[in-house]
C-alpha cells in the first residue's frame, strides 16, 4: 500500500514548522545517507526508524557481511513501532546496491535501507545517483547507513552525520532512560541549510529537532525532573 501525498500546508503551518525546526520532514522519498560518527553506535538506526512510517508498507533491509559483523543486525523484535520489516543478508556492497535498485522498483515498500561497511569502490557518485532517481521516480524512500565511512562524492539528496547522547528521563521513574536523542548534523541538503541539531522521536512518529545550543540549555534542566 502507497501512503497518499501529504496535504498541502497552511502558512500558519510552515512558519510553525520553521519555529520548530523540522528540517525535511515532508520532503518526497529520495536517497538519505547517514554517517555514523561510530561505527558501533546505534544511533543512526534510531534516528532512521524514527522516520519511517509503518502505514506506508514494509521495509526492504539490506546489509553486506561487514555491517552484520561488525555492528549486528537489525533487532526488529526491540522496535518501538510495529514494523514490518523484509531482512536481506548479502555478501558484498555491490549486492546491497543492485538489491536496492531492485527494491526501489516495488511500489508496495515504503522503503528500501541499505547498510554499507566503509568505502567501497563501488559506491560511487554514478551508484548513488542511480539509487536517488530510482527512488524519486517510484516514490520509494531509500535510505543508506554508512559506518566507518568517509562522506565522498555522492548524489545522496540528504547527509547526515548521527551520534548518540544520554537520553532523556523517563517521565514515569527519573532513574531509568526515557526518549532517545541524538547529536544529528546535516551537512548537505539539496532543500534546507546545513546545520547542527539535537534529535529525539515524537510520540506521532517522525522527529523534533532542536538546535545545539537550544538544546544544550535545556538538558540540565529536563534531567533535574
């Protein structure tokens, strides 16, 4: 099932949406990329989770060998959504990439992740480019995880840079962990301007971004609750 286009918005809306620094959340489906400032962290899946709407269809989830040695595989029995998810275990970065050009032709998914392990050759500007306009040109969301990469040359219409920070309280028990944040830095976006933000998932799915030094204020005070 296809997610409908979301309704035009108010300029109420988007002066709100600016207020709240929401950067890119209504964009179309294209190619994102985020970098994992350590290749161990699970940050950087959170933070894509946490975009994903589970309405839209399953998951096509792809990782080579080096990806699930090195930093696992997907727990999908831990999401905080329900999620269907369509698990692909290859070898090699070239077999993650053709099956995510294959995946992105299937108008039923409503997205297609790949996970990469560092800099392979084959994961050029041509590779990527072919990645964003197959996803644009079938509205499927396709997303790679990079870890243990440099940002080099890439036609990816978004890149982020994603770390993980302590998390918030529970509101419930001040002793246990609550929402997740993430240090999220955007340093290209063909729509927005770069920036550098704290990220946390909103209870309607999808994410709030606040910027860094906004956030850095406010922390002390939501741990002292």
């Amino acid at each position: 099932m296809r997610c409908a286009p979301p309704a035009p918005k108010t300029a109420a809306q988007l002066l709100s949406d600016r207020a709240t620094d929401t950067v890119g959340a209504a964009d179309s489906p294209t190619l994102t990329e985020i970098f994992a400032e350590n290749a161990s962290d699970g940050g950087p899946l959170g933070f894509l989770l946490a975009q994903i709407d589970p309405a839209c269809g399953p998951v096509l989830w792809i990782s080579d060998r080096l990806s699930r040695q090195e930093s696992g595989r997907l727990c999908i029995a831990g999401l905080p959504r329900p999620l269907e998810v369509i698990a692909v275990d290859v070898n090699r970065p070239l077999d993650v990439l053709w099956a995510m050009e294959q995946g992105l032709g299937c108008g039923v998914l409503g997205a297609v992740v790949g996970e990469i392990w560092g800099d392979p050759p084959q994961l050029d500007f041509t590779a990527t480019k072919r990645l964003a306009l197959r996803a644009e040109a079938h509205g499927v969301a396709a997303w790679l995880i990079r870890r243990a990469a440099n940002p080099n040359l890439s036609a990816a219409r978004k890149r982020w840079r994603v770390a993980s920070l302590a998390a918030l309280p529970d509101p419930d028990d001040s002793r246990a962990p609550g929402a997740p944040l993430w240090q999220a830095t955007l340093f290209r976006s063909r729509w927005g301007a770069p920036g550098d933000w704290v990220a946390r998932p909103t209870a309607q799915g999808g994410l709030h971004l606040d910027h860094r030094v906004e956030a850095d204020a406010a922390l002390p005070r939501a741990a002292e609750h």
